[in-house]
C-alpha cells in the first residue's frame, strides 16, 4: 500500500499542474477545491513523509513522498499567487478578494493592503478594496426575483424558504469549515488524553519518546490553528450570506414598493421593512449554522461523555432548547416579513 500509495502521489502531482494552468487560462479566480485539496494534501504528506524517514527500511519511500510534497508546495504557492486580468470584462471580477486563493483568504492575506494604506494615509472612499460583483444589488435583486417569481406563496414561510433557495450555495459554503471546526474541537480531550499518557509515561527521555513528543508538538499546533482558522472562515462565509440576503431583500422591497399604488395607505411599512425587520433577520441569520451543528456537536459531545461517565451525561439535553430558539427566530423573522403588503402574493 506505501508503495502504491507513493507512486500515485508522484503521478498526481504534474497531473495537477496541468489542470491548474488550464484553469487560470478559463478564469482570473484561482480555485479553491484545487487549492484547499493542494494545502491539506501537502500538509498530510509531510507528517507522513516524517514517519516514513523515521522507520527503518522505508528511506527510498520517503524520499519519493518527499518529491511529492516539494512539487505540491510549489504548485500550491503558484495557485496562491494573484493572476493578472487579462481578459475580466468587469473591474468588479478583479476585486482582490476574488483573486485571492484558498489559504489567502483563510488567513485574510488580501486584507493586508488595504491595512497598510490605512496605516500610511487616511482612507477614503477611493482608497477601499473593490468588492465581488455576487454582492452587487442588482445581480442579487434577480437572483432572489427569479425564485419568487416561480415560488408558491400561499405557504406561512415561502419567503423563507425561497431565500434559501436563492442562496443555497452560499450558504453551503460555510459547512465544510465548520465541520471542520467541529471536528478540531472534539480533537481537544484526546489531544489531552494522549500528552498525559505520554507524560505520565516517559520519565527518562529516549528516541522514541521525543520523536512521539515532537509529533505531539505538531498535533497541538496543528488543533489551535485550525480551531482559529476555520472559526474566521466560517464566519467570514457566513457574514457574507448575511450581506446578500439583506442586499436582495431590500432589492426586492424598495423594488415592490414602486408598484403599489400611491394612494394606498402603507402605515410605513416599507421603511419598517427595510430597517428593524432586517436588522432582526441579520441577527437570526448569523446563527444559521449553530443550529445544524449544535445538534451534532450535542450528540459527539454525549458520546464522549458516555465513554467516560456513563449514563448521567444524557443530562446536557436540557440545552438543546436554546438551539430551538434560534431557529424560531429566523423563521418568525421571515415570516413577519412575508405578511407585509410590499412582499405579499403577486405575479405582477
């Protein structure tokens, strides 16, 4: 299996190469599947390339994971290295956030321009980074128009329901970093477990018992960063579904309103609308994630729990009702929206 696996890695290497030229050749964005496989694969390939050199008979091996992980370093600092547009036929396309790669824009590396002008200057208006063309009004305004045309809306929440509908990839963008911090939480007690155990264990210092320290090292590091890192992207992602969300549906508001008749009396609906009704959705919208994954984190935690002191662990149930709440909140905001008369059932 070593050896089957350290050909194939050797062989995806400059397959991969080839692929992401073809890839800035079609678009000015750099992808991020491409560079979040590149990041993960260079990192797992290291920490094993470590164990290969550190078992005997294995050096030949190593040496070709080694290749491996050089070759993919270098094609992972190439896909994070900003295109120039040659061919954007918008200067909204090459917004610095755009042209940013994965671990760019994890660790906010494109922010660093703009935090150094503010450091040499004053900022103005001119001076703020472009910002992607997916936040402008008026492709939002179609995207969620085009769902609410064609959505049935004799249903309490069709609102609701059409909004995830126009923004279902985006909001599935923030799933996989917060499985991912889900899963570098839960690594805490084990990381935990095993530093005791190895320091309960070693009291005279050997080869083994450092090179297990030293991996121990590396796990703890490796934990406490992904915690921070998946915590800013997640929410990043998700303050970004916020930003949508309320951009269409003030859109698609303001854009109701122009139709109503003028000596309609609308008791300010509108500007309720567009004011305190979506500041509540903002703050409901937030949470939209801490409701799926409190449920999971809720079940791994009892789990774990029950592995160590049995049944009284079933008690941390109690808390689920917060979660509840939070949906109730979201679903309650889009629903007092939906029964205003600027959002109500019309086909024209």
């Amino acid at each position: 299996m070593a050896i089957a696996a350290s050909v194939l890695a050797a062989i995806v290497a400059p397959a991969l190469g080839i692929l992401i030229d073809l890839e800035h050749k079609a678009s000015v964005e750099p992808s991020l599947l491409a560079g979040g496989y590149l990041f993960l694969s260079t990192l797992l390939d290291t920490a094993q390339a470590r164990t290969l050199w550190l078992r005997h008979g294995f050096q030949p091996l190593a040496a070709v994971f080694v290749v491996s992980v050089v070759v993919k370093a270098g094609l992972l600092f190439l896909e994070e290295m900003p295109e120039l547009p040659l061919h954007s036929s918008s200067p909204r396309e090459t917004s610095p956030e755009s042209m940013s790669g994965a671990v760019n824009r994890s660790m906010f590396w494109w922010l660093n321009v703009l935090l150094h002008r503010g450091y040499r200057t004053l900022l103005s208006v001119p001076d703020l980074l472009r910002i992607p063309a997916k936040f402008d009004t008026q492709v939002l305004l179609d995207k969620i128009e085009q769902h609410w045309q064609a959505a049935d809306r004799s249903g309490k929440h069709a609102l609701c329901f059409t909004t995830l509908r126009a923004f279902a990839r985006q909001t599935l963008y923030a799933v996989p970093p917060r499985l991912a911090l889900l899963a570098f939480t839960f690594s805490q007690p084990f990381l935990i477990n095993r530093v005791i155990t190895h320091v309960e264990g070693s009291t005279v210092p050997t080869g083994v018992s450092l090179e297990v320290a030293g991996g121990l090292i590396g796990a703890t590091v490796l934990i406490y960063v992904g915690i921070a890192v998946c915590t800013c992207l997640y929410k990043h992602l998700t303050y970004q579904l916020v930003t949508m969300v309320r951009g269409a549906l003030v859109a698609l508001i303001f854009k109701k309103t122009l139709r109503l008749d003028a000596a309609t009396p609308a008791d300010g609906a509108s500007i309720t609308l567009m004011s305190t009704d979506i500041d509540g959705l903002e703050r409901s919208v937030v949470f939209i994630h801490d409701i799926w994954a409190s449920v999971l984190e809720l079940g791994v935690g009892i789990f774990l729990l029950y592995r160590e002191i049995g049944t009284p662990c079933f008690l941390v149930v109690i808390p689920i009702s917060g979660t509840c709440h939070s949906q109730s909140r979201i679903l309650t905001a889009l629903t007092s929206i939906s029964r205003y008369p600027c959002v109500k059932s019309s086909r024209h």
